[in-house]
C-alpha cells in the first residue's frame, strides 16, 4: 500500500544533527540537517491521507528510518515536525484538514515514545516556515517575517521584532483562513471564502476546470494550471489572478 521512499544522501555531518519533517496533504518530507542548517539526507513519500491512522504512521516511520540512514545514522539531537493543521499545541495531537486518517492523532507523544530522551517538537507547518526563512533564508535579518504556504492548503507565520509569535493556539498568522470572499466556496474548516478555499492548489484547479479549463490529463494539478497560464490559456491565467488577488 505504501509506495517507495526516494530521496537523496550527502556527507555525513560532524555537528548535532536532527530529524526534520514535513507532513503535508500532498507529501511527507524528512531530512537529517546538522547545526548550521545544512541538509545531510533526504526524502519525501506520498501522504497516505485517506488511509488508517496507523499506515499513515508507519509510512512516516519507514520514512524516517530510511533518511536516517542515507545520512550514516548518527546521533540525533532532537525531532522537529512542521504540520499541517489544524493542532493542540504545543501537544502537538493532530487533525489536518487535508488528512483525513489523522483526527486527533497524538503525533508528539508517538515521536517521543520513538525517540526516548530525545526532544521532539511538531508546531504548525508555515510556522516553521517562517521561523526557517527567519534564520536561514528570505527573511535573514529582517526583524519581522511574514512566511506563507500555498500548497495543498495555505497557512502562515509570523515572526516580529525578532522572535516567533505563536499565539494562544499556537496559529498566529495563519491566514489561510482569513476570509477573503464571504459569499465565496466553502472551505474544509467549515467556513466559507476562506483565503484557502480561493487560493490552494486544489481550489485554483476546481475553479478553473468549473469555467471551463481542459487540460489533457484528467489529474492535472495547479502545476499544469500555472503552466498553461504562463502560455496563455485565458481560464488559467484568470484562476492565478484571482488567487493572487
């Protein structure tokens, strides 16, 4: 049931390293990353979303042997896991949105029964987003970062003067649902017009293909819709400024 792993492996590190993860709808990526933010190994597998609660964590536990190995297995200093939501936090129990096997799945305390006496963090997946452009990419020295995920979902984070803003829930600058359009689609939180109702990638393609997109692959994603806009397919292009928008 479970498709194969694939990723890639680098040199081995000589600083701490630690496990990192990314539950998305779509796709889980691991990677063993050392001190200075330096990826050692990686992979990524499909998300089992639609699967029983517990294939859906040992595809993410496979997955997480076989990173481990591609980087040597050396001593890890920690797990830190960027999910999608929504989460209890800090607990981290999860029941994303687009992952229907997981509704309140104890994913922190099944981390750390993994791995004993080690620290293990799971925060919202933007977040960690943010707080990674923060230290390491667009958003190095800048005080304040907005980070956004347009994927499966759309989600955010926010870090002012410097430090990461987490929030009561732990869902501070979680635009995605923002409601943007308060007659629009319905969203999978309940709501209607939220920013991810209009803007995800599956919410581009079924607005484009209800007016009249077709593309030749009866599964094209937002991809195929993007490029299709960039040769200009009017539908297509019409679907990105409206997300936009």
């Amino acid at each position: 049931m479970t498709e194969p792993v694939t990723g890639r492996a680098g040199e081995r590190a000589d600083a701490p390293t630690v496990l990192a993860v990314d539950i998305g709808g779509t796709k889980i990526a691991a990677a063993v990353v050392d001190g200075d933010g330096r990826i050692v190994a990686d992979r990524r597998t499909p998300t089992l979303a639609q699967e029983s609660p517990e294939v859906l964590w040992k595809a993410l536990a496979d997955l997480l042997d076989a990173v481990h190995a591609d980087a040597g297995a050396p001593p890890l200093a920690g797990v830190g896991v960027g999910c999608v939501g929504p989460m209890t936090w800090p607990d981290g129990e999860v029941s994303p949105l687009n992952v229907p096997a997981w509704r309140r799945f104890p994913l922190r305390r099944r981390l750390r029964e993994r791995y004993p006496g080690l620290p293990v963090r799971v925060h919202n997946d933007a977040v960690c987003v943010a707080v990674g452009e923060h230290w390491r990419g667009a958003g190095r020295g800048r005080d304040n970062v907005l980070g956004m995920v347009v994927s499966t979902g759309v989600g955010g984070g926010l870090v002012l003067g410097g430090r990461l803003v987490d929030g009561a829930s732990g869902n501070a600058g979680h635009v995605g649902h923002i409601v943007v359009e308060p007659d629009g689609p319905p969203c999978p939180c309940g709501g209607r017009g939220c920013l991810e109702a209009v803007a995800s990638g599956p919410s581009l393609v079924r607005w484009a293909r209800e007016r009249g997109w077709r593309p030749d692959d009866p599964d094209a994603t937002s991809a195929d819709l993007a490029a299709d806009a960039r040769a200009g397919h009017r539908v297509a292009a019409a679907a990105l400024r409206r997300a936009g928008r």
